[in-house]
C-alpha cells in the first residue's frame, strides 16, 4: 500500500489456488489472526465479497467499515441480552460463517464461508477445483483467533494508543445492506417505471414504508432516496470519535448514534479477557457448526439383545443435572445496560424451517426457548436448594410479561398468516386450512385455526367481504411465519383448492423461485380446465415471478382511483387487469383497519367482481369470465351498450 494525501495505491490481488494440500490450514489460521483483529476495531460487512483467496493468504479489501458504529434499534420490549452479545461478539464482521434467508433461498453470505451472488467473488480457498471447506478446518480457525487475541491483549495499551491515534479518521457507515440498495435502484430503474416519475417515486417509496417505525432510518430516508434518484449507491459516513452522520451531499446530522465506533472498540478492547475469548470461540464454534447439512432426525440402532432395566441411582442423577446447570448458567448472557442486567438469555443453534441450522438468540417457547431452559434450573433449584439456579430462572423469564402486554396489543403476532375470521370487516370463514408438515415429513393440509400474524391475510379478505358480502370465504395459510413460506407449501395449498373445487382462488403472493414455475403453471391450467377462477397479482416489481404471468391466470396490477368497482383492462399482457390498489383501507389484526398499497390489495378486487359475476352466471367458463370482466372494464367501449353494471 502506497499512501497519499487523500488516496493511495494498492496492489492488485487475484484469487488463485491454494499451492499445496497442506496450505488450507495455514490460510484459515491466518484467517483466525484476522478475525481478531477485525473484532478488536469493532469491524462490521467483510462478506464474501470482501475477502480474496490469494493462495494461502485471506487479503481483506474495502476495509471501509473497521470501527463501525452501532446503530440504534427500535424496540418493542426491554433488549434481548443475548441478541447484544451476538451483535457485539465476532460474529458481525461478517467473516465467519452466516445465513441469510430470502426469496433465494437460505445462502451463506459470510468472508470465508459464502457462495455470494458474485460467482467470481474468489473468497474461498481451493486446490485445484475443490474448495476448502472452514468447518473442516476448525482447529486452525480457533488457534489463529486465539494468537492475534492473545497478542492484543497481551499489548492492550499499545493497541488502544494506535486505534487512538485514529479519532479523525471517516469510516463507512452502514444503515441497510447494499444489496438492497442495488436491488432498488435495478427495479425502479426498469422501462416500465421510467414513462412517469410519480411510478418511479411508488417503487422507491417502499424505503420510506420500510422506515416508519425505525428512527434511524427515518431519519436517513429522504438522503437514501436523493442518492437512489441519481442511480447510486446512498453513503453515509462517520468519524472515529464522533456519534453524528454525513450523507453523500456533506450534510451532518448531529448525535443520531449512541456511542461513536471508537467508542465502541475502545470498550470492546478492555473487556477482553480469558472469559471473553472463550465466549467468542464459542461463537466461531458455532458459526462453523451451521455449515454442516442438516441430515433429519436420525433413529437409534435397536439393541442386538433385550435389555434389564435399571433404576438409576437419583443423586448421580442430580449431579449430571448441576453439572449441565452450571454449564448453563456460564453460558447465560446479561444485559448490557443497568436496566437490562436483571434479564438473562441464551445464543443457541436453531433449526429453521426444519432445514437449515442458525445460530440466534433462544425465543420464548416451552419447548425450544429460554422459558424451557428457565423450567429445568426452578425445578433443580427446587430439588437441590441452590440459590444461583432460581435466581438465574427468575431472571430468564423476567422479560415474559411485557412480551405477554406487546402480545397482547399485537394479537397479529401471536400466529402465522391467515385470515382474522372475527374481524368485523370480514365477518366470518366457512373454514381455515393450514398447510403443515405431517408424521411422515410431508405436507399436508388440515384444519386450522382462522388466525393471521401479518396483516395481509386479514387485509385481502376484508376488500372482498366489502365488494361481495354475501361471499363464502375459506381461508387456506400457506405462509409459515411473516410474509414468507416455502414454494412446495404454495403448491400443496393451491392443489388442496383446486381438488376441493372452488369457484374462485384468490392469490396475493407469487414466487421468484424459477424452480417452481413448470409446477405453478402445471396447477394453474388444472385449475383453468376443471373452472376455478384463479386471480393472482402481480409483483410489485418488475421482477420474474410466478404465476401471475401465465395465460389461465387473471393477473392484476394497481392504479390509484378511489372507487372499487372501477377497473380497467391491460392491452399489454401479461397483466391483465388495473384494479384500485392504492391507499386502500382494509381490515388489520386486532379489530383495527389501515391503508395498504400495492398489487396484493388489487387482486382481492377482481376476485370479489368474479364472484358477484358468478353469483348470477355460474356456468361461466374461465375464458368467459375473463371476456365478461373486459367487457365491463372502464377503458372498453362495450358493443353493447354504454351499462356496466355488474349483473
């Protein structure tokens, strides 16, 4: 590296393979060096991206975001202590290990372990075509980490007189991923939302949405969407020392951070002791332990011969318990702050969506959760008369009441999607199916409980039960948790429709898995021949997704009038129909209502005018409804008279 005043020059590095069998260890050992130094000066966003394989070397590049602050977080309940000691442990660097979840499935996006969406990103090591996998190298991982730990802690006043030395410097500071900036400016950016600014301003806007509840965020917005305007990437910087935020324009926003990123590694430095590091080394153990496959529940081998059973001796029982107990109680994380220290939590591996293992702060449940852990030490302390376990319980379920209050004022928490069926804007589902996975690990479809966690649900059926009230309404969850399911549940759900033979099958989703397309359009034409009307919205963006494009589907986009009944027809498929989808006032979970904007509240629309047509002309085939709907649409010159009215 050759400095200058205000640049420099740095070697070119490619990525090139590993120069013997041996070497593997020696670039993860090296990477464990590095790993501790980037925990030291608090470092955030070394993703796959990041990092080079230069043989057995890991060169870090972009290294804009060393001493990167902590952002302020919008909170619902007390803070999660063992959500801190994630976010503050190595684990955010981003070098180790790590999964994001999203409409491409579950991918490690992490400096040494991702197969990021840059193909040619070079991160991992390989001989030859084979890459080096970390989890196989774990022991040189954990001795490199703990050579550059101990070496920093073994010169801990040195250090912090040279990161000191740093209080002026600007670092990068990250308010939301990147790739969701790119993201943004690629779909906003297509032909379609470039004829008028105001669609262009629709699409961005869901930055704006996305911002309501957070106050950092909102606070950055309009500078996020000044860059995103221009076609860039938006930047905000900060200075070592200081807890303020420039944008790209120079403009300085004062005391938006709680503690300056020099702050946070000066903090982070002296707390760094033979306990820490054993927390820390914990945390690697367990990034790499997310890599391995998860392979099901695998059964015992039946013994060769019947077994005697025998009793075992209760106080060797008891003892096996305190041990795990202690071990528990050392693992518990504390709150940060004094408010927070009376609470206690666990950092566990999680099995999510029975595939995929992540290493997350324990949840609230009985049987998985910080309340099971907190069971099992009040019944030891119960038997053994030791204090540390009834108080470390107390504290673990300490939070459970004003979890149980935000519940409480948040019912739409408390469930996976589906339709609020006492919600008085809906009034009432003949029945609620919920797609789950049955004894054998299939899916399978049931009878269910009319709940919904999201809103959207709840928010469809409403526009509906308005426009067709006399509707039969039957609700069929094929989300798992938030706004999010698998493909194969979408299928299943929409076959389990299509059989039972209903009149119309409203679907405000649709799936960017390419994977699932053949299957998609295979389900939709049987729903098309055996006369299921099936409405489908469109993305929201111009993103490939499915099935709203298919030609036995009515697809349907948004405009912004105010009347329910006025839709227009789309000369340019594959979208077929225009129906209200803006600022449209629907039911929400708990009794209450809201404004909601986009495709998923045009289609329900459609869906009710279907019915009502239906209603009155039940032989109607699919095509004929179709010709029915683009007869009555508001841009079509009717042959027949100038009556719309849908009779």
């Amino acid at each position: 590296m050759v400095p200058r005043a205000g640049y420099g020059w740095l070697e070119f590095i490619t990525s090139r393979p590993l120069p013997g069998p041996g070497s593997a260890a020696e670039f993860y050992r090296r990477a464990g060096v590095l790993l501790a130094a980037l925990y030291a000066t608090h470092a955030a966003d070394m993703h796959s991206e990041n990092l080079i394989a230069s043989g057995a070397v890991p060169v870090l590049v972009d290294v804009e975001t060393l001493f990167h602050p902590d952002l302020p977080v919008p909170r619902t309940t007390a803070a999660d202590p063992a959500a801190e000691a994630l976010a503050a442990s190595v684990h955010r660097a981003g070098l180790l290990p790590y999964v994001t979840i999203d409409e491409n499935g579950a991918l490690d996006r992490s400096g040494i372990g991702g197969q990021d969406w840059n193909s040619a990103a070079g991160n991992r090591p390989r001989l030859g075509a084979e890459l080096a996998e970390p989890a196989d190298h774990e022991p040189a991982l954990l001795e490199g980490f703990r050579l550059g730990y101990d070496a920093i802690t073994a010169e801990r006043a040195a250090f912090v007189r040279l990161i000191e030395r740093c209080g002026d410097f600007e670092v990068r500071t990250i308010a939301r991923p990147t790739r969701g900036y790119a993201r943004l400016i690629d779909e906003s950016a297509h032909p379609g939302l470039l004829r008028d600014a105001r669609d262009r301003d629709k699409a961005l806007d869901v930055l704006r949405e996305a911002s309501a509840h957070h106050p950092l965020w909102a606070a950055l917005t309009r500078y996020e969407l000044a860059d995103l305007w221009n076609g860039d990437i938006p930047l905000m910087t900060s200075h070592l020392s200081a807890t303020d935020i420039w944008t790209s324009a120079g403009q300085r926003l004062p005391g938006v951070l709680d503690r300056s990123g020099l702050r946070c590694a000066l903090d982070k430095v002296a707390a760094m002791g033979e306990a820490d590091r054993r927390d820390q080394e914990w945390v690697i153990l367990a990034s790499l332990a997310i890599r391995r496959p998860h392979a099901g529940h695998r059964d015992a081998a039946p013994m060769p011969e019947p077994v005697t059973a025998t009793a075992a001796e209760p106080g060797r029982l008891l003892a096996a318990a305190c041990g795990l107990a202690d071990q528990i109680v050392t693992r518990a994380s504390g709150g940060r702050d004094e408010i927070d220290r009376s609470r206690v939590n666990w950092l566990g591996l999680q099995l999510v969506e029975d595939t995929q293992w992540m290493m997350l702060p324990m949840g609230a449940g009985l049987a998985d959760g910080y309340l099971e852990v907190a069971l099992f030490l009040a019944q030891l302390a119960r038997l053994t008369g030791i204090d540390r376990y009834a108080d470390v319980a107390r504290r673990a379920v300490g939070a459970l009441p004003e979890l149980l209050s935000a519940l409480d004022g948040r019912p739409e928490l408390v469930s996976a999607i589906g339709v609020e069926a006492d919600h008085p804007l809906v009034g009432g589902v003949d029945r609620a199916m919920d797609v789950i996975t049955g004894d054998d690990g299939g899916l399978v479809v049931v009878p269910g409980v009319p709940a919904d966690a999201a809103g959207h649900g709840t928010a469809c059926a409403s526009v509906i039960r308005a426009i067709a009230p006399g509707v039969s309404l039957t609700s069929v969850r094929v989300l798992t948790s938030g706004k999010h399911g698998s493909g194969a549940a979408l299928l299943k759900g929409l076959s389990w429709v299509i059989e039972e033979g209903f009149d119309v099958i409203n679907m405000s989703l649709s799936t960017a898995k390419s994977q699932f397309c053949d299957a998609l359009r295979e389900l939709a034409d049987k729903a098309y021949f055996r006369r299921c009307i099936l409405v489908a919205s469109a993305h929201n963006m111009p993103v490939q997704s499915y099935p709203w494009p298919f030609a036995s589907v009515i697809s349907v986009a948004s405009h912004d009038g105010p009347d329910p009944m006025t839709y227009y027809y789309n000369p340019s498929p594959p979208v077929d129909f225009y129906a209200r989808g803006v600022r449209v006032r629907v039911a929400w979970p708990g009794g209450g209502e809201t404004l909601s904007t986009g495709n998923s509240f045009a289609a329900p629309h459609i869906t009710a005018i279907s019915a009502l047509i239906l209603s009155k002309h039940r032989m109607l085939t699919p095509f004929q409804l179709k010709s029915v709907l683009y007869l009555a649409a508001e841009n079509v010159v009717n042959p027949f008279g100038d009556e719309r009215e849908i009779n």
